[in-house]
C-alpha cells in the first residue's frame, strides 16, 4: 500500500494543525475506527483512526460516520481519559507508521495527567493504543495480543508499552550526504531503495529511482524529493493507471494515466478509503442479509426453471384439442382395445394422416373426452403457471434490487431495509434491546455545483417518501434505464444542465451499473412517475422520458456530497 513512512510522514506534518486542539467528543462507530473531534485553531475536526487490515489510515476526514446506539468499552474509556483533553503534540514515531499523539488531561479529580495514543498503521497488524505516558503502561487497546499471540510485545491492559521492533534503516531525514553518495554511486533499483531507507514503498522508491535517472545532482534530487513530503505533501494525488489505482501526497511522474489533483492529503483519503471503507461497514452490519437475499433469489431462479419445463408440458394443449376433436370426428373408424388410431388431419392444409395414441381400455367415445380432459387441464395450468413464473420474476426483481441497495447502502439504511423485508412478511425483526421510535425515512441530500439541491432514495423506503411525499409535481425524477437503482430528484423543475448532468451521475452511481460506462439515465417530471396498484415497495412506471447516457464517478459524487 502507499500509505508508507514518507506518506505517514505528510499526514503527521499537517495534522500539526491541531496542536493545542481540545477534544470536545470522542465516537467509535465500530469495531476497527475511532473519530476524535477537536476544537482547534477557531474550527471543528474530526480525526480518523482505522485499524483495518485493509483501510488503515490517520487522517482528517469530512465524511459522516453513523455511531452505535451503545458507545463500546474501549470509546468510554477514550473518553474517561482524553475528553477536555488538549494535544500537546503529535509526531512520528522511527520514520515508521506509528502516529504519536501527546495529549494533556485532568483525572477524576482534578490532577494533571498524560496521556498518548499510539496509531500503528501496519495492514493487519494496524492497532491503536492509549498509553499512560507517565509509567510507560498500556492503559488499553482495540486490539489485545496476549504473548502465546506475539513473542516480541504483549499488547494487554497494564503492560508495559513496547513499541514494534525497528528494521534498522537508514532514516532519509537525517541520513548525511556522504553515506547518500556512497548509496547511489551506482545505479539503484526499486528493492534496494526499499530495503536502505525507512518509509519507502515500491511506489515511492519507483518515483525517486525515475527522477535520480534523469537528475544532474543526485544529492540535491533526493532532498528535493523529501522536501515536497513536508507540510502535508505537494500536490496530492490520485492516479488511475493499467487498471489501478494508486495515490501519493506528492507529483508522481513515473506514472501515466489519469490523474486528479486534491487539496490537501485528508481529501484524498477520504477519495480513495471511504467508499470501501463504507462498504465494509455494511458488510460487517448487513452480512447476514445480504446471504439471506441471495439465497432467496437462488430458490426463485430453481423455481422459474421448473415453472418454465412446466408451462412448455402446459403449451401442448392445442395438440390435445386436436386429437379429442379428430377422435370424435372418426368415433366409429375404430374399436375398442386398439392402442392408436390412424386418421386423416383435416384441420391441416396438406390432409395428411395422424396417429393418435389411445387407451385400449376405453372407448372411443371415452378416449375422445380424455383428450378434452387433457386440454381443460393444460388451458387452467397454463394460466396458472404463467401467473407463477409472472409473480417469480417480480420476486427476483424485487430481491435483486434490495441486493443492490444492500450493496451501496450506508449503515443506516440497513435497518429500514430490514424494516421493509418484515412488513412484506418476508423476515421477523430482531429483537431490540430498547424500542425505537418509528423515525420517517431520510433520503440522502446532496447539492450541485450550481447550487440546487438533489435527493437520493438508498433504499425502497427513502425511493417512495422521496417520489410521492417529498418531491413537487414539477420536479426532475431521474433513475437508471431498466436498471435496479435509486430515486433521485432536482428539487426544480427546469434545472440547468450541470445539475441534470450531475443528478444523473447520482443515479448511475447508486445504481446496479455503478461499475459500468454508458449508464443510460432516464428523466422526467415527477406527475409522469406512478406506482400501479400492488406494486412492492420502490416499483414504479413513468412516461414522457428523456435518456442521458453517464459514467458514474466517486469523485463527484463526494465533492457533492462535501456541498450539501
């Protein structure tokens, strides 16, 4: 991953920012994250700390993290020792990824304490520590390793801290210009950059072995490379090359491929972990309905399968028609006991012969309205199936849109989800500790860059309060061609074409083609959209439409967002 030494080194410089800060609220909304919200410098921060094995990071972020009815252990201990607290300083630990952040506080009855929380960003090794800074002591952890787990460090409640063992390289802050020349006095490849200098990625130690290849002073270019790490980094970037993504606080040159310059390095952060990050969440809270719908739709596909061989048995019934009509047409041609009979079609063009299979122990007569019987039979099964197979594509339709929406909800729209699933009879509701008032569904707000708002439906709930409660008759209802996807409306009802280019971005986006290109978008006005009598939840018709054809793209969709 890039998020290396020299990256955690840009992020430690410009969270210097919030040195003097008070922490006014500390959250944990799971499990792996914890958010520290600092008053500071006239403004109010959020900081991020993720252990995740995948997504472990320390930045500023200005997205909304949903927290827990019930705070955890660990977020009231936060709070019993940090809140009120001030951050004397945070710093780097090694030139590792180890963020230290020094913070002055008062314990239960007034007195002067400190305390440290240790940020180790090591993939999945990633913890985050609160320190007694005074005895050197682990107060706790979101992570305990007990020493039948680690031989090295005992991370538990009331040990001593140790930090993780150094690989012993060479520091590329403080590293002398005789020991730089004496390194690069010959060519250097991506490894051993690596494996001399501490905080190096493959990406990063790409980037200086591409710019020492076509440098006149190799000493000077390997500080200017430092340098531009500094202060939070210059020009931090996202690029998308060879069909993957990488990102730097720093230019990266060696890379060719579309790039998008931000701000600062927490904006890029947010760009390149939140969404993931969001779907992780989901995953973690929504696992077990995300199994349940598929299998559902699994069972539907077996019986549309069987409801399929069912209705071609039920298409013979002509056939059926046929040989009745011509047995009674020829009722004295044969006798009883014979197994077919031999006729002459006359219902066919050409008159050919036919032979009817019979029943040797029937009669004529007997055999003739056997074949009716067959005929009434397969008339009322072939309704009857054709109903079933009807309402079992609906039903997968259904599930298959909850399946999509499972996937891109946030955590909060999981249990309106749930709700919807329970009032259709498909699932009971666990059962909550306390009960909730019913809370009116909130589609998702989001602004265009010219300032008119848009609403997104994340699920069938949030689709129906925002289509048919919300929304004026005039406004703009967008939503993705034959395409399971969100209700999304212009509040406005002739919207200039950024903000209908933008809102159809919304719908492709939050839709089932969220990774595709091309996303046909359907519009039109509100009094053109109406849901049929009995329709499920989130299923609607519309007329008069116009088509858009969009990419989805994150990055809009969070600089939206960032808007509202």
């Amino acid at each position: 991953m890039a998020f290396d030494g020299l990256f955690t080194y840009s992020i430690t410089a410009d969270l210097q920012q919030l040195v003097t800060g008070r922490i006014t609220k500390i959250h944990q909304p799971n499990a792996q994250e914890v958010i520290l919200h600092i008053r500071a410098n006239g403004k109010n921060h959020k900081l991020l700390f993720s252990i995740h094995s995948s997504y472990a990071r320390v930045h500023l972020t200005e997205q909304t993290i949903d927290n827990p009815a019930e705070p955890p252990m660990f977020c009231m201990l936060l709070r019993k020792h940090l809140e009120g607290g001030f951050i004397a300083s945070i710093k780097q630990h090694d030139f590792d990824r180890i963020i230290i952040v020094e913070i002055n506080s008062k314990n239960e009855i007034g007195d002067p304490i400190v305390r440290e929380l240790h940020a180790e960003i090591m993939g999945r090794h990633s913890n985050l520590l609160l320190i007694d800074q005074e005895q050197g002591k682990i107060i706790d952890s979101l992570k305990h390793l007990p020493p039948s787990v680690n031989s090295f460090r005992t991370v538990l409640p009331g040990q001593p801290y140790i930090a993780p063992p150094t690989q012993h390289k060479w520091n590329p802050l403080t590293v002398t210009d005789e020991e730089l020349t004496l390194f690069f006095a010959e060519l250097k490849n991506v490894k051993e950059v690596v494996a001399q200098f501490a905080g190096f990625s493959p990406l990063h130690a790409e980037e200086l072995v591409s710019r020492l290849a076509t440098a006149s002073n190799t000493i000077a270019c390997f500080r200017e490379f430092m340098t531009s790490f500094a202060n939070g980094g210059i020009k931090p970037m996202y690029v998308l090359a060879n069909r993957k993504t990488y990102f730097s606080p720093i230019e990266l040159t060696h890379l060719q491929g579309e790039v998008t310059v931000y701000p600062n390095v927490h904006a890029l952060l947010d760009r390149v972990f939140f969404a993931r990050a969001e779907r992780d969440r989901v995953k973690q809270q929504a696992g077990d309905l995300e199994r349940w719908l598929q299998n559902e739709i699994d069972k539907l596909a077996l019986k549309t399968k069987k409801l399929t061989k069912d209705y071609e048995r039920a298409s013979k019934l002509d056939q059926f028609q046929l040989y009745g009509e011509l047995l009674m047409a020829n009722i004295y041609a044969f006798d009883k006991g014979a197994k077919e009979v031999t006729v002459t079609n006359y219902y066919s063009e050409t008159g050919e012969e036919i032979t009817i299979p019979i029943s040797e122990r029937k009669t004529p007569i007997e055999n003739a309205q056997s074949y009716y019987t067959k005929y009434t039979k397969a008339k009322n099964a072939l309704i009857m199936v054709q109903e079933q197979l009807e309402k079992t594509k609906e039903e997968i339709a259904y599930f298959e849109m909850l399946a999509q929406q499972v996937q891109q909800a946030s955590p909060g729209d999981i249990e309106e989800i749930r709700e919807e699933l329970a009032e259709q009879g498909y699932l009971k509701l666990r059962h909550a500790k306390k009960k909730k008032k019913p809370v009116k569904p909130e589609p998702e707000r989001y602004l265009s860059s010219t300032g008119i708002a848009i609403s997104v439906g994340k699920n069938n709930k949030q689709n129906d309060m925002l289509t048919f409660k919300l929304a004026k008759r005039t406004d703009i209802w967008l939503h993705t061609k034959d395409i399971p996807g969100s209700h999304v409306v212009i509040h406005a009802s002739e919207p200039d074409e950024t903000t209908l280019r933008e809102a159809a971005i919304l719908a492709a986006y939050f839709s089932k083609a969220r990774d595709s290109s091309s996303v046909p978008v359907d519009y039109t006005e509100i009094r053109q959209v109406k849901k049929p009598n009995g329709a499920k939840p989130g299923f609607v018709i519309y007329f008069e439409q116009k088509t858009l054809y969009i990419d989805p793209d994150e990055a809009v969709i969070l600089q939206l967002k960032k808007q509202s």
